[in-house]
C-alpha cells in the first residue's frame, strides 16, 4: 500500500475523516495504533501512536492501476500527456466505482 495516496499515518484525534486520493472514497480508519516501522522509518517518531486511515479499495485490480496511473501523473512533465492520463484515470474509476458502493 502506497503511504499518502492510499494509506494515511495521522496524528490521533486529528483528522476526522479522509478521502482516498487514488479513487476518493471514504477511508477505513483505525485510531490509536502504533506505526509500522516500514512506513515511518527515518522519522523519529518510531514508538508513537497513529490513526491509520485507509482506502478500502487498496486489494482491488483497478485500484492498483488506478495508482499506478496517478503517480505516473504526478511525476509527468508534460501537461498535456498528464491531462490525457487524467482521462483515462477518471474512466477507470467511473467504470469501477460503481461497482462497489
Ligand atoms: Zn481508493
């Protein structure tokens, strides 16, 4: 799972709620629990606790490319490439999400 996109390490009773930035559904939120060393690594903070947002979609197929797709955005240097992947992003969300509300 992809930290900040997918899954989110907040500080507790913090955030109220947060949105999956891959396919913008609600997370599923577990308060109160102590951060995997592998996703906080290098910080400090290794034995405090989080609340641990995420997307409740993260095993599926299409929210895999889904992610896929978005960090390839973020890290294309041609806008008009990128607004072209957007669109085949949208239609790949609109084609899926429907199918798990
Ligand atoms: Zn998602």
């Amino acid at each position: 799972m992809r930290l900040n996109y997918e899954v989110f390490y907040e500080t507790p009773d913090t955030v109220k709620e947060k949105s999956c930035q891959v396919c913008g559904s609600a997370c599923d939120v577990t308060r109160g629990v102590y951060g995997p060393s592998n996703f906080i690594e290098a910080k400090n903070k290794m034995a405090d606790l989080y609340d641990v947002f995420s997307c409740p979609n993260t095993d599926k197929d299409w929210h895999e490319l889904a992610l896929k797709l978005l960090m390839a955005i973020d890290e294309m240097p041609s806008k008009r490439v990128a607004a072209l992947m957007r669109l085949d992003l949208q239609d790949l969300l609109n084609e899926n999400r429907d199918n798990n509300e």
